[in-house]
C-alpha cells in the first residue's frame, strides 16, 4: 500500500479518514480496520478468508490409478489446461502483489485484494499437488510452458498491463521523493537540506511537461482501470473454457480423474469470488465522484466514452483469444506408428510437429478424437454467453445477443458447484470446508444488499 510519505509507513502522520480513497489518496500506510468507507470490501475479503482450502488435503488417490489409462490425446488436453493455469496463476499472483496492490491508498481495499493474492498463489501449489503427486516427471510438464508457444502467447495483454501498472509505480514524482527522504535520512544539515529539497523542486517543475504521458495522472488512472477491467475478464472468462474442458473430460471419461476435479471446483469458486471483487471495484469507481475516476465512465466533450470503448475491446479481445483456445484444445489426435503399441498425441493446429512426426513413419488419427458434447460452436455460445454475464456485472450491454443459456452452460453451472459434489462410499472427502460453508455462486446468485453496494 502506497502511504504519504512514500515511506512503508509514515507513523508520524494522522489519518484523515475523509481523504483515505482507493486510489491517489492520502494515508499513513498503517494497516488500521477501524472504519470502512465500503462495508463490501469487509464482506468479500472475509468470505475469501471464510473459504481456504489446502491443496495437499485433496486426494488424488484415483487419479494416481486412472490417468493413464485416458487416451493420449485427452491427456494431451488436460497437461495443456493444467500448463497454462499455472502459467496465468503465477502472473496474478505476481502481479497482484508486485504491480497493482503498491498503489492502492486504502487500507481495507489493500486487505480485499491482498486476500486474493494469496488464493492465487494456492492455486499454483494446487497445481503443483496434482502434477507431482500424478506425473512421473512433473518438470517435464512445467517446461512445456516454455516450449509451447500456444500457451506462452496467451498471458501476452496481462503481462503488459501489469507491466503498465509496475511503471507508475517508479513515476518521476516517487524517484524525487524518495531523493528527498534519502536527503533527510542521511544529512544532519538542515539548511543543507533545505537547499538541496529547493533545487529538487525547481528541476521537478521544469521537468514536469517533458514526462511522457503515462506518469500523468489521469493517464495513470486510465491504465488502472484498463487493468481492474483486464483482471475482471481474466477471472470471469479466460479459464472458464480450462474448466469446461477439464469438468467433461472427468464426466466423460468415467471420473478418472475425481481429485483434479475437485481441485478445479474449489478454484472456479474461487475465481467466482475474485470477479466479485473487481466487479465491486469497477462499480464503486464508476459510482463515487469521490474516488477521481468517475469522469473516465462518461463522454467526453467530444462525445468519446474511454471505459466503454476500452472494456469492449478488452472483452473482445479475451472472447477471440478463448474461441482461438478452445479450438486448439479440440484439436488434439492420437498419433500411432506401425508395428508398435506406443501412442502419441499431437495438435493437428501445430503442423511443424505433425510434418516432424509424419516424416518419422508416424499415422496421424482424424477421427473419433472428440469430448462428447463439445463442439467449437458450443464453446463459442459458452463464451458468447460469459462474455455477455462479465459485462452486465459491470453496467454494459450485450456484445452478443444471440447468446443462450444451452444445456451445456446449464450442466456446467450445476456440475462446477462445490456444495453439489456426492462423495462415494470409499471417499469420505468432502469439499465444503467446515472452516468456511461456500456458498456458490456468488457470481450468479448473490447480492449485495443495496446500502452495501
């Protein structure tokens, strides 16, 4: 959290609770729960608390039995799904912690999203349970990140906008403060110092116009909110096909793979959770002229609205990088070669590898290879329909009208709730944590009372 002084803490300064905003506020840094300008931010960060789960307590008992007698090419599917998760994870919690949680101003919003950081990263040793516990070599698996362009290029727009973020946090304004605290800090010459913070400023005013645009304030507020509309995608919409995929393969496929499964479920709760809170955040900058950023939601003089236009091109951008996503995770085969038992699996997407394959006397299956139910037109309606939720989560029209609610999204709404899982009777296991009763989906079914919205 950003205090006043630019300082970890500013002990000596007294908190003004009226000046105390999200973003650009005024504070001493002091973690301090004694008010909350928006009692949301209590209710959301204490039900992400409310929810903890320990990876390690799953079991993947069966699937250490039942994954490897999957065909190659749904195997192929999941190790995809399961390598870009961790990739995406890894960058939330990063980037939540390193780029956006340092300029938040308020106490109880740093809480909230502090809270979710953590989450994150329970995620990615979530996914590092199932993979060593599961593979043989789960390196093998975590390179793959590495080599598979597919996956590397699909955190692109998230790794640059936190990168955005991470800038303002080293603006022109922050280098010279902290030159004035290591003045003080170090120097018992007060007259000296007095001179020297003098020269300081006077450069400070005569730099100021030649400062590229991004360390302009209101430049620094539209990456802010071009990045609380990003998250807010990336939570609500761009694992929602990795979760698909993997909640069919299990239901599919004989629940061969129960233990990931429940992982995943506990994850997509999680996620559910974490769009509640960008969504609160969007919301609550679009509604309090207070906070500084309201103006950013209307038309400007010349009839341009920036948050409509931007959060369009974000959502459209997420929707056609998904379709692109889900069509390369149906596009896996089986590879087999004569006179062995060995079967690979290859991505018919990626012809550099089947041209390889093919000229070492490797036979490329066409057909029979797909998840039954799961076509690109279902994934497309499935994220047509997403798309369209995100967006009226945040005040906006329908990007696709012809979207419905089919049966698949009706079977995934049902299939993904955490309180609907049956345990067997050699598994006790249940996912409801006594330490918190999850209520799913916060998302879809809860609301906030109006007075806490």
């Amino acid at each position: 959290m950003k205090s006043e002084c630019n300082k970890i803490l500013c002990p000596a300064y007294k908190d003004e609770i009226d000046k105390i905003t999200m973003f650009f506020g005024k504070n001493s840094g002091i973690q301090r729960y004694d008010f909350y300008h928006y009692p949301t931010t209590k209710i959301l960060e204490r039900k992400m608390r409310g929810a903890f789960w320990n990876p390690d307590e799953i079991s993947l008992k069966n699937d250490i039995l039942n994954y490897f007698t999957l065909p190659a090419w749904v195997r192929a599917i999941f190790e995809a799904n399961i390598s870009f998760q961790t990739l995406m994870d890894s960058g939330q919690n990063i980037g939540l912690d390193e780029s956006l949680i340092p300029l938040i101003t308020s106490p109880e919003v740093e809480a909230m999203v502090k809270t979710q950081a953590y989450f994150e990263l329970i995620h990615s040793l979530a996914y590092a349970h199932n993979l060593i516990t599961v593979f043989p070599d789960p390196t093998k698996i975590y390179d793959t990140i590495s080599l598979n362009k597919f996956i590397q290029h699909r955190v692109d727009s998230e790794i640059q906008i936190y990168s955005k973020l991470k800038e303002l946090n080293i603006s022109n304004d922050s280098l010279l403060n902290i030159l004035k605290n290591r003045i003080n800090d170090y120097s018992k010459n007060e007259t000296l110092n007095k001179n020297l913070i003098k020269i300081i400023n006077d450069i400070s005013y005569k730099l100021k116009g030649l400062f590229n645009k991004k360390n302009q304030i209101e430049e620094d507020k539209k990456t802010i909110l071009e990045a609380l509309v990003r998250i807010n995608a990336l939570e609500g919409l761009k694992f929602y096909v990795s979760f698909l995929m993997t909640y069919k393969i299990n239901d599919e496929f004989g629940n061969k793979i129960p233990g990931a499964t429940k992982i995943i479920k506990l994850i997509n709760f999680d996620e559910d959770l974490h769009v509640a809170v960008f969504q609160f955040l969007i919301n609550t900058l679009r509604r309090e002229e207070k906070e500084g950023f309201s103006h950013l939601f209307k038309d400007d003089e010349n009839g341009n609205n920036f948050f409509n236009d931007m959060v369009y091109k974000v959502y459209k951008e997420t929707y056609e990088n998904e379709l692109n996503w889900g069509d390369y995770l149906l596009n896996f085969t089986d590879v087999y070669k004569k006179d062995t038992d060995e079967i690979l699996s290859v991505n018919l997407l990626d012809k550099e590898s089947c041209d390889k394959l093919v000229s070492k006397g490797w036979t490329i299956g066409y057909d029979g290879n797909t998840i039954p139910g799961l076509t690109k037109e279902v994934v497309d309606n499935f994220l047509q329909y997403y798309t369209n939720f995100r967006l009226a989560g945040i005040g906006m029209k329908k990007m696709f009208p012809k979207a419905k609610e089919d049966n698949t999204i009706k079977w995934f709404k049902s299939y993904k709730n955490v309180n609907n899982e049956r345990t067997a009777a050699q598994e006790t296991e249940i996912l409801a944590y006594s330490i918190g009763q999850m209520v799913d989906d916060i998302d879809e079914t809860y609301t906030f009372p109006e007075n806490l919205k």
